[in-house]
C-alpha cells in the first residue's frame, strides 16, 4: 500500500521559481527560492539519480 509522506511543487511566480515542499506526516510546508539555472538543469539531475537509483514505475499526474 502507497502512502504519501511528501509532495513537491515547483512554482514560477513574477520570473522566479519557488520550490514547496508539504510534509504530509507532520503537516507543514517549507517553501524556498530556486535559481533558475537550477530549474533549467532539474530534468538532467532527475535523470541521473534514476539511472543510479533504476528505474520506477511511471506514475499519473495527480
């Protein structure tokens, strides 16, 4: 049985992009500023640790 413990968004707003991270266990949110470079580069990282990690059952959008 899946259990959500975390859910993350990333948010552009006025030309900057905030990431908000919502604890679901403990019910807070944390929301920080990311540099745009690193938004452009997130693809590239998300395909690195996959390939590290193997790969996961794709899932819906929700």
């Amino acid at each position: 049985m899946e259990r959500l413990l975390y859910a993350a968004e990333l948010v552009q707003e006025d030309g900057t992009y905030k990431l908000v991270v919502q604890d679901v266990v403990r019910d807070t949110v944390q929301i920080t500023s990311v540099p745009a470079s690193m938004v452009n580069r997130l693809p590239t990282f998300l395909s690195a640790l996959s390939s590290k990690l193997g790969p996961t059952p794709a899932r819906g959008h929700w």
